[in-house]
C-alpha cells in the first residue's frame, strides 16, 4: 500500500472592516481629529482568534496545564513528536513508531488527526491489537493512515466527509463541540488541539478503515 504524502493547505482568511465615525458641526471637529478606541479595536480582532484557537471537550481538562504535553507545549513541536508528549496518546504513539510513521507525520503540513486515546485501544479485543501490530507495515499502516487527513479541518470544517492518508473516505458528523467520527461513531473527547503543523481531535475510538 503507498501512503500518500501530499497535503493540500485549507486555509482560513478573516477581514474586519472598521466603520469610520463623523459627526458634529464642522468648526467643531476641526480642531480634534478622530480617534478609536484602542479597547474597544483591540476586542474586535483578537476575540474571534480566540475562538477559533479554542479547545473543547471533557478530556481536555486532563491536558497538563504546562510542559511539553500542555497545549502551548504542543503547539510547538510537528504532530507525532507533539504526541509524544502527551500521556494520553502513549498507546498511539507506541503504534506509530512501530510502523514507522513518525517522520511522515512530523514531515507533513496542515494535517488534521484524529488520535485516539489510550482507553480507545484497551476497548479493542486483545486479538485485534495483536494482528494490527503483527503487520506494521501493513495493517497498522492502513489503519493509522485512516486517521490523517492531510488538510486543516478546523470545527467549523469538521462535519462532512473527506479523503484520509490512507485513500479511503472518513465521515464526521455534528457540530459545535459535539462531534462523532467513522462509522464506530467515535467521539471527539479534546478537540481542536493544535501542533506545528497538525489540528488534532482526540477520540475515544479506534477508527477501521472499510474492507472492499
């Protein structure tokens, strides 16, 4: 199976436009030029930043505050390295070296991975994480593949369905803060997670790409 590397860029473009403001008489004004308020500017520009950087869900109160594992932490490292970090995401991480995909991880540009938790992996029946890990270059690969959608699917982005690394289609559905994924249904349990150059979604299940 060849793994696709390319990774179109979705990016999001935001415009603010400032309405200009006159008013008194003429010889009232000509003497006082006009000026904004630098308050009222400054919430204008930086709360929808804010908003659209925020993350959401119950696992995200686990997320240590500071370090390498926090969010802030994360944002500065490429994706499998960012994992790494990140308690939550040992038994992932731990797959991903095993077939050898880290450096196509971290390599790639504007991802968007849907990681699952490490209780996503305790719930499979022990027979299937061994025959996943007996085949890493195969079935893990196809597997963890179908994780990655090599494009920034930020919230407002997320429902629908698009193309993963693996060539196979994945579905989201909802909206908000309330999303499942695949046809497992898995939940998005931390979302909107960000790293140097993945969003990341934590879910709380394994996703399988479908057999043809």
């Amino acid at each position: 199976m060849k793994i696709r590397t390319y990774a179109p860029a979705l990016t999001l473009a935001a415009a603010l436009t400032l309405a200009s403001c006159s008013g008194g008489e003429a010889d009232e004004t000509a003497d006082a030029p006009e000026t904004s308020d630098p308050t009222t500017s400054e919430e204008m520009t930086e709360e929808p930043m804010d908003e659209m950087g925020a993350q959401f869900g119950p696992v995200c109160a686990d997320i240590p505050d500071d370090g390498p594992g926090s969010f802030d932490g994360m944002a500065q490292d490429p994706v499998a390295t960012a994992a790494s970090n990140n308690p939550a995401l040992s038994t992932l991480v731990d797959l991903v070296g095993l077939a050898e995909l880290g450096d196509t991880l971290n390599g790639a540009e504007d991802i968007t991975v849907f990681a699952p938790a490490n209780a996503a992996f305790e719930a499979l029946p022990a027979e299937t994480v061994q025959a996943v890990q007996d085949d890493p270059s195969g079935l893990l690969t196809e597997v963890l593949t179908y994780h990655v959608v090599p494009q920034t699917l930020t919230p407002e982005d997320l429902a629908g369905t698009f193309e993963t690394l693996n060539g196979a289609e994945l579905t989201v559905e909802g909206s908000g803060e309330d999303f499942t994924v695949g046809a497992e249904g898995a939940a998005v349990v931390c979302g909107n997670v960000q790293t140097a150059n993945a969003t990341v979604y934590i879910i709380d299940g394994v996703l399988l790409p479908p057999s043809e």
